[in-house]
C-alpha cells in the first residue's frame, strides 16, 4: 500500500475549503489509490467550525482518509505536509481599497511562507488559490527562498475549465473533447482566454476551435468578457463566489501537476516567471504548460497574433503594478 500524502487546506472553514476537503478525502485530487492525511488550518474564530468539518469527514468514512488534523497553529498545520492547498485569506469587505485587501492578504502570505519554509516537508508543492492569487503566491515565493520557485504555483485552472466550458456550450460538444485553450496573465479580469491553439476532437479529426466556431467577433468579445467575469456572473446568481467549480479545478491542477498532463494536452498554470514569450519575469504569470514526473514545463513556440501581444502585455503590466503595490504594503 502507498504512504499516506499529506496535504493542507488553509481556510479550510470557508466556503471553497468546505468543498474540497471531501474531494481529497474521496481521492478526486492525488487518485483513487493514493491514501491522504488532510491537514487544515484556519484562524481562531472559525475552529469551532473548522471542528464540525472535522466531525464530517471523518462521518464520511472515506477510506482513503488516513487521518486529519484540524489546527488554527500554522507550525502544526504545515509540519511534514508534501502539498500545500492555500485557499485562505482575507476576504475584500464593502468600502474596502484594492490596497487594504492587498495589504492584509500579503502579510497572510509572507508569514505563512516562512512556516512552509520550516516546517513543509522536502519538496513540499504550493497552489494558492486565495486571491489575489498570482501576487499572494509571488510574496509566498519571496519570503520562502529554500522552496524551489518552480514548486509555488497559483490557481487559473478554474478560468482555463470555464473557457473549456463555453466552447462546449457553444459548439454543443462533451467538454472532455475540447484541450489546449489558454489562460495568459493573471487571475483578474485583465487574464486573456486565447482560442487561438485550441482544438475539438470530432469524428473526422482534431479540429482548431476557431475553424469551428466560425465567428471571430464571438471568440474575440463576448467569449472572452463572459470567461473574465465569470466570478462575477456566479456572485451575483449565488449570492456567493463560485466555491464548487474553484475546488474541483485544484484538484485538476495538483492531479495534473503530480500525475501528469495526457499526451498532446496542456493545461492553464500561475508559475514563476522566466519572461517567456517576451512577457514580464519575475511574477507569477499563467502559462500553458505540461506536466511530467511531477513538474511543469511552459509550452514554448506558440504563435502569438496582434491581439494576443496586446492582451499579453496588458495582464503582464496588471502584475508588475501588483507586485510593486505588494512591496508598498510589506515595507
Ligand atoms: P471564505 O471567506 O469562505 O473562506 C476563507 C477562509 O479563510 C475563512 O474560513 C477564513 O477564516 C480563512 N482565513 C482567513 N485568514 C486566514 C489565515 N491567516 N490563515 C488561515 N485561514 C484564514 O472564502 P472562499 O469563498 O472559500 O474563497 C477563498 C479565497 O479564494 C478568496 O480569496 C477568493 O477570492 C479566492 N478564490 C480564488 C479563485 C481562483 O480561481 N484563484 C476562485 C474563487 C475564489
């Protein structure tokens, strides 16, 4: 039998916590055969909640679940774990700045980076999805110098899935037949959803997206502003942000991180920047990559149109600005 993996959860008592704690326990992120001890941690007015998740999974009786602890101690919570699910943060209030948000989630990040440091097992693999998610990740990235960079990632997966999602709406496919749509930038509204390498499988071959859409106007305005404000769209029909969707799509992120991206597939991930295609390094950008032996690698040599440089660069710019808004708060 495999050793138990052991993954963390922060904010493992808010609402996107509450969705994924079940699908690792049920074995939807590492794979059906792989054992895990769920860590979770969050902030001391929620442990009295954060012990009733507790109480339920271990009333879910999943026998993949080999044990769980449930602390508002960050040392506790990050000690000896090889994935780092880091879903908790401040959430932005009513008459709140974008700076104080930026500021109070940055402080989260660059504490919680020096416990990770010290306490995470040896090549321990990071995915932040609390926003703002690229920056959080790129202060996490700062503050913890002993993790390799190429371990810290942030979540776009969930706007990858959802461009996926309405190329299959539109042209009326299973969504498992649509790949290789990309996610440039960063998790906001400035990310660019680009179609322009994606693909359809149909029964007479792969197929370009574009070839079958046939609709450049759709592709280039609505099919973009509907994926950039999907959040949006989902907090004003739930009242609440979109908790579900961005669960599952951490577990397609770290699955496909540790087990690999299939052949001829790559997927939408915010890592390290090391300034391909001509944008900005130094911030963690969303990228195409594939995965292997439990790394990643940007796809190199797509062809980038007009359109595409100038959202490129537009998003690139957007995290420049935060990064330098991070460092403002911090200093
Ligand atoms: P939530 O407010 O329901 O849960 C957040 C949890 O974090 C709360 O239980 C809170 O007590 C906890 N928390 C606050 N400070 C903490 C700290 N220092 N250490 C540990 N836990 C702490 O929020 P929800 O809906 O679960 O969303 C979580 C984050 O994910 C938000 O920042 C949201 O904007 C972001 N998000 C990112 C997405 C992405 O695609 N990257 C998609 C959807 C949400």
């Amino acid at each position: 039998a495999k050793e138990p993996v052991r993954v963390l959860v922060t904010g493992a008592a808010g609402q996107i916590g509450y969705a994924l704690v079940p699908m690792i326990a049920r074995g939807v992120m590492l794979g059906p055969d792989q054992p895990v001890i769920l860590h979770m941690l969050d902030i001391p007015p929620a442990a009295e909640a954060l012990n009733g998740v507790k109480m339920e999974l271990v009333d879910a009786a999943s026998p993949l679940l080999k044990g769980v602890v449930a602390t508002t101690d960050v040392v506790e919570a990050c000690t000896g774990v090889n994935i780092a699910v880091m879903v908790g943060g401040f959430p932005r209030k009513e008459g709140m700045e974008r700076k104080d948000v930026m500021s109070k989630n940055v402080s989260i990040y660059k504490s919680q980076a020096s416990a990770l440091e010290q306490h995470a097992a040896p090549n321990c693999k990071v995915l932040v999805v609390a926003n703002p998610a690229n920056t959080n990740a790129l202060i996490l990235k700062e503050f913890a110098p002993s993790i390799p960079a190429k371990n810290i990632t942030a979540l776009t997966r969930l706007d990858h899935n959802r461009a996926l999602g309405q190329i299959s709406e539109r042209l009326n496919v299973q969504v498992c037949d649509v790949k290789n749509v990309i996610i440039w930038g960063n998790h906001s509204s400035t990310q660019y959803p680009d179609v322009n390498h994606a693909t359809v499988k149909t029964p007479s071959g792969e197929k370009p997206v574009r070839e079958l859409v046939k609709d450049d106007a759709w592709l280039n305005g609505e099919f973009i502003t509907t994926v950039q404000q999907r959040g949006a769209a989902i907090i004003k029909a739930r009242k609440l942000s979109s908790a579900l969707s961005a669960a599952s799509s951490a577990c397609d992120h770290i699955r496909d991180w540790v087990l690999g991206t299939p052949e001829g597939t790559w997927v939408s991930m915010g890592v390290y920047s090391d300034g391909s295609y001509n944008v900005p390094a130094g911030v963690i950008y969303s990228f195409p990559v594939t995965c292997k032996n439990g790394e990643w690698t940007i796809v190199q040599g797509l062809a980038i149109d007009d359109l595409s440089r100038k959202k490129l660069d537009i998003t690139g710019a957007e995290l420049c600005e935060e990064k330098e808004l991070a460092y403002s708060c911090l200093s």
